[in-house]
C-alpha cells in the first residue's frame, strides 16, 4: 500500500447518487422477500416501445455493431436536428451535435469542455442531486442559489444576476425540473436569458424532461429565445424519459460547434463513441411513431394528480403541485422533531430511512436536492403501487408520535 493518500481529492469528497442507492437497496430488500413500493426511481415503469426494440435487433442482425463515429452516427445526428427543427423551431448543423451515452454523460463533457478551476457554475435549488458533484469534479465551484415554493421553485432573475460574479462561467436550468416538476414560462425564460447576456456565461439548459409537461404547460426550449440565446446556449436532452429508454445510454446537446468540438475529444479519450445498437434505437425513437411517447405522457399525468391529491389531504404534508417530469416534492419538515421506537426524526434523511425499513416504502431525501425540508416521490410508477405506497406513507406518518 503506498504511504501517500490513496484517493484524489476530487474523488474522496465525492457522493454516490442517492437515487442509485435508494433504488438498489430497493432491490436489496425484495429480494429478500419484502414488498417494497419504489418512489425513488428516476425512469419510466413502462417498457421500451416495441418498434423500437425492433429496430435495436435489426442493427444486431445487420451487423452493425462495431465503433461508430465518436460524436454519433450521421443518421442520428439529423433525426435530432429533426426533432428540434420540428418541435422548437431551432436549425443546427452536423457538427453542432454530439450525440453521448446518456445526457448525464453529455453534461460532464460539457463541463469538462468549458471549466477551468474555480470558475462557478450557477445551480438552482432545488437542484438533481447530480449537478454540483459533476461540477466539483470537472473542478468548477457550485454556486447554489435558493428558489422557493412560494415562486414556484422558479430561478428569479434578481437572483441570478446577484449570484454573478466574474468567475460565473455557466447557469444550469432544468425545465421541467428534476425533483420539483416546476416549469417556466417563456417570459421566466427571456428574462434569466438577459441576465445571462448582460453577466455574459453559457446556459447549460438541460430539458430532458421536455416532453413531459402537463396541464396546458408549454414548454420552451431556451435556445429559442433570442439569437443570443441561441449562441450561449448548450442544450441537453435525450432519449431516456421521453421514450422509456433509460438504460440504452443515449444523450446529446446541441449548441456552439467550438466548445462540441471539445466535448467530442472529451468523449473520444474517456468512452469513444455511443453503443452503435442503442443509437439505432434512438434514431427509430426520434424518427418513429410518436403516439406511444404521447399515451405514457398521458398515463403520468393521470398519476401525478392522484398522488398529488392523496399527499395534500395527508396531516402536516404540504406538496407543490408540479406540472411536468414525473416527481412530486413534498414538504414534510413539520413531522420532524416527532419520535417512532424511540428514535427522533430529524432530517429528510431520517424520514426516509424510517419510511423504507418500517413501511417498506422507497423515497429519496430531499436534503440531497438541496431542500432538506422535502422528500422526492416519482409516480414513473403504476398507480396501483402508487395508492399502496401512499397507504403507507399516509399510515406511517400516523405513527409517528
């Protein structure tokens, strides 16, 4: 064993995603024989749609399954520039497109690309429990700035502009947001891009949750805003919620072809390119049948107002009401300070281990986002897993004393 520290400093501080770990000690207690109910995980319960599962087998029966180009196939490449020309109106070129194993892996390139150390990276809180680590780990400095129910949990240009300075090398907006499920208006959207002119640093705009806006919400891809924005802006998405396709691994952003460029290098060093098969896939999904994407959509919805429902008529649960994604937030800070066997509920942290070991119920803690007053509960679930869940929720919390 060598004398010196075994770990780097970037990799000793770093948290494992506590959504992972919620989820795999989910599966850990099933597979002991417990009926778990499972909040916590962030991808859809419905299958893969057929035609795209299809489409993956041909490209293994065709034999396409050696290296592709690193940024993505050609064909995919223009399926996306497609989608985006169709839906939000917005032209890119080839080379204004890479396409990565996920849009999580989209976004580390993009930080890698464009941070030197200490430059700072604004981050709304609540926040994916993501952002700040991958951050911290490209050597950028999160810079967290706190939104509130009351708003909306929408970032306030006064705020973004207050938490500028000139090391401000980037915004991260998620619209729709992961965990609250708020969404921004265009005009939201016009003002933060005018700060974001006026201070001068990109937009990282991850809308991977585009699709997924209920209720009348429209949803606005920043880019569209202006041609400053449409410069500044690096936009990330993907496959994975929209189409059911969270373990096929296939993101991209679309933005300024220098700092693609870089991502593209990045990318070539560290994983080369996509899975060929996923990309194939991906190209089906973006250029196929739509109508599936659509009925899951509709099914969501449907869930998010039963879930809703049920946590604003639960004793001391104050829940924001989301309109996209597939997350509700809810505020359960005035349980704290209760007792249950003895032991005090003080945190998120402590409510949800107490939610999970007693009542066999998965959710996420909320201090992980950045609000420890809240848990997070995704409905990609089925509603019937979703009226036993909230049974015992609404039951457990009855327990406590």
């Amino acid at each position: 064993m060598p004398t010196q520290p075994v770990l780097s400093k970037r990799a000793a501080v770093l948290k494992p995603s506590p959504t992972l770990a919620i989820s795999a000690r989910a599966r850990e207690l099933r597979a002991q024989g417990h009926d778990v109910v499972n909040f916590g995980a962030g991808e859809p319960d419905f299958d893969t749609p057929p035609h795209i599962k299809d489409a993956a087998v041909a490209a293994i029966r065709s034999g396409f399954t050696k290296y592709t180009a690193v940024a993505g196939i050609d064909d995919l490449k223009d399926a996306i520039r497609a989608r985006l020309k169709a839906d939000y109106g917005l032209d890119y070129a080839r080379d204004e497109v890479v396409v990565s194993c996920g849009a999580k892996h989209s976004l580390y390139n993009l930080f890698v690309s464009v941070l030197d150390p200490d430059d700072e990276v604004i981050i709304p809180a609540p926040y994916w429990v993501s952002y700040p680590e991958m951050v911290a780990l490209a050597g950028g400095k999160p810079v967290i700035v706190n939104t509130s129910e009351e708003r909306g949990y929408r970032l306030s240009p006064d705020d973004l502009a207050a938490a500028a300075t000139p090391r401000t090398k980037a915004l991260i907006l998620n619209d729709p947001s992961n965990p609250t499920g708020a969404t921004y208006t265009r005009d939201d959207l016009a003002r933060l891009a005018e700060v974001a002119k006026a201070k001068d640093f990109w937009v990282v705009s991850d809308e991977i949750y585009d699709k997924l806006v209920y209720e009348g919400e429209v949803h606005t891809a920043f880019p569209t805003l202006s041609a400053d924005a449409r410069r500044r802006t690096l936009l990330v998405n993907g496959v994975s919620k929209t189409y059911a396709m969270t373990g096929w691994r296939i993101g991209y952003v679309a933005g300024d072809r220098d700092v693609l460029r870089a991502a593209a290098a990045v990318q070539g060093q560290v994983t080369s390119n996509p899975t060929s098969i996923a990309q194939k896939a991906a190209l089906e999904a973006l250029k196929g049948d739509q109508k599936p994407a659509a009925e899951m959509a509709g099914a969501f919805n449907e869930r998010r107002r039963y879930m809703h429902g049920r946590l604003t008529k639960m004793a001391g649960v104050r829940c924001y009401e989301s309109r996209g994604a597939f997350y509700l937030f809810p505020n359960v800070s005035s349980h704290y300070g209760r007792k249950v066997n003895g032991q005090t509920i003080k945190s998120s942290t402590d409510l949800t281990r107490y939610l999970l070991d007693e009542a066999k119920v998965a959710v996420v803690p909320g201090g992980e986002f950045g609000d420890d007053r809240c848990i997070r509960l995704s409905y990609a679930v089925s509603l019937e897993e979703i009226k036993k869940g909230l049974d015992r929720i609404e039951a457990s919390l009855g327990r406590l004393k």
